[in-house]
C-alpha cells in the first residue's frame, strides 16, 4: 500500500522551520487515516508481490517519505526475526541510558577471549582482547561493523537484552522485542516471538532515534555518525538506492534465510525518507539474498525519491 498523506504535504522549508522531530510527528499523525490514494499503488504492490515469488522468500516492507508524507506498507503489520537491526537500539539505549556527557563512552570495558569466541563474528573486539575497547569504540562496532562481541558487552552493561525491549516501549515502540544474546538470537525460526519486530514498528523506531527527539541532538548526531559509517549495506540497501543519496542503515542476518535492512536515506535536497525491509523464508538453511533488498529499496526510490 502506498498512502500520500492528506493535508500534511510538507516542504522542505517548513521542515527546517519546525525542526525534523516535529515535522515527522506532523506527518506520520495523520498517515494512518490517509486514503491510499497516491498513483501507480497497485503496481508497486504487484511487484513487491513479484519480489516475494522471485525470491522464494517472505517480504516486509515500511517505507515513509518525511517531506512529501507518501508511504509504502506492504505486509508491514507482520512479525519478522529482527536479527541485528537491534544492535541500533542497544547504541541508543545506551547513549541515552548511561552516558552523560561522553563519561560512559569513555569507560574502558574489559573481556576475555572467550566473549569473543562465543560471539562468533568479532571483527573488531577480536584485536583488543589485552587492552579492551571503550564504550564509545563498542558502539562503533557494534553498528558499523555488526559485531556481535561488541553488541553482547553492551548488552551487559544495558543489564541484559530485555532492556532493549523496555527501551523501545519508552519511546512508543509496541512491537519491537529482543529477548536473547548474540548469536542464538539469529535462529530466526518462524514460529518465534521473541527477538521479532514489524517493518513498521522498527521503521519508525529508527525515525525517532535519527529524526524524531527520542535522543538528545547530541547523541542524536553521533548515532546518525555511526550508522552513516556503516560498513554491510554494500549489496543492500547501498546498491539499490541512487548514487546521489545519503545513507545512514543497519543490516541484520540470520537462519530461514533472513536478511534485513533498516535506515534512514536523504535524497539530493535532503528529504529524509524511512526504509525498513525484512525477508525471511521457509527453510531453516536457505540461503539470504541481498539483491531482494537491493531490488526492493530501488523500487522504493523510484516511488518515493
């Protein structure tokens, strides 16, 4: 479903003058009631339909143009395995939670080998055994390089993934959960709950902490850094999207096939447009395709861009 939002059509000089938080809450208050009215829905719909058979998979899309209100849900209400997307919300909680003024970012946390083993993809935690990483250098890690080690440490320091899910509920997130550690997280079967989320409730999630006043601009300004500096989005949202768009994402993988991709894209005049698209599929060893989400967030540019 595409919707246009009716009466909140936003320039971008009123955007500037409202400041973006209030501009997204203008726009996506009234989203829910707009009539899918937009040109060409039916066909953006029959080839997110086509993507899915193409694909073998199971797709998810919430896709939301700040400036101009238009929006493409497609099965965007249903619960997708979240994998490492959640590893954005953990930096956030974190910065918001923890830290006041970079005191806690500067905390040198202390790990052993066997954290890093158990975590299975340790890129950057993996060289600083001896000498351990500040908190600022885990969420660094954690979201630009998606290492799980990082992600764990600051999940102890959070008191555990639960507080993720709290921290979501605190900003108006109903649906988003993380309920394990890294890597068991990621089975991603189909039948679970825990560690699920929606395309729209994670979409917007990622709105607040980037757009929205979830965060204080500081923190809101080095999250942005961080997933603008984002390393594993090359095949995926990153190929998709034009050239000549900003990037800021985060990537998640896991078992069935799963493979997602969550951010906040700016086009060449600097409308902020949402992106959230979650796959999954039957099997538990079948294999993840980025070019679905390349496909699917270049689809999403041409009608929304």
């Amino acid at each position: 479903m595409i919707q246009e939002t009716t009466g909140a059509r936003l320039s971008r000089r009123a955007i500037l003058a409202l400041g973006t938080g209030t501009a997204l809450a203008a726009v996506t208050a009234t989203a829910g009631t707009a009539h899918a009215s937009a040109p060409g829905e039916d066909a953006v719909c029959r080839r997110l339909a086509e993507l899915e058979r193409e694909y073998d998979a199971r797709l998810g899309v919430f896709a939301h143009n700040v400036r101009t209100g238009r929006t493409v849900r497609y099965q965007a209400d249903q619960t997708f395995p979240m994998c490492s997307v959640f590893k954005t919300l953990a930096a956030a909680a974190v910065l918001r939670d923890l830290d006041r003024d970079g005191e806690f970012l500067a905390k040198r946390v202390r790990y052993t080998q066997k954290d890093v083993d158990d975590a299975v993809w340790a890129p950057e935690t993996g060289k600083h055994v001896a000498d351990g990483m500040t908190v600022a250098e885990l969420c660094d890690a954690t979201i630009t390089q998606s290492d799980n080690a990082a992600a764990n440490l600051l999940l102890r320091e959070l008191g555990g993934p639960t507080a993720v899910t709290r921290f979501c509920r605190s900003i108006g997130d109903p649906r988003t959960r993380l309920d394990r550690w890294e890597p068991k997280l990621n089975s991603a079967e189909p039948w679970r709950v825990e560690d699920t989320t929606s395309p729209e409730a994670i979409g917007r999630t990622y709105a607040r902490l980037v757009l929205g006043n979830a965060l204080s601009p500081r923190d809101r300004e080095r999250l942005t850094g961080w997933l603008r500096a984002n390393t594993t989005s090359t095949n995926r949202f990153r190929k998709g999207l034009p050239a000549d768009w900003t990037l800021g994402d985060k990537t998640g993988a896991g078992d069935y096939g799963t493979n997602n991709d969550v951010g906040i894209a700016w086009t060449p005049d600097g409308s902020p447009v949402v992106l959230a698209v979650l796959t999954t599929k039957r099997t538990q060893k079948a294999k993840a395709n980025d070019a679905l989400i390349a496909d699917t967030a270049g689809l999403l540019a041409k009608t929304l861009g």
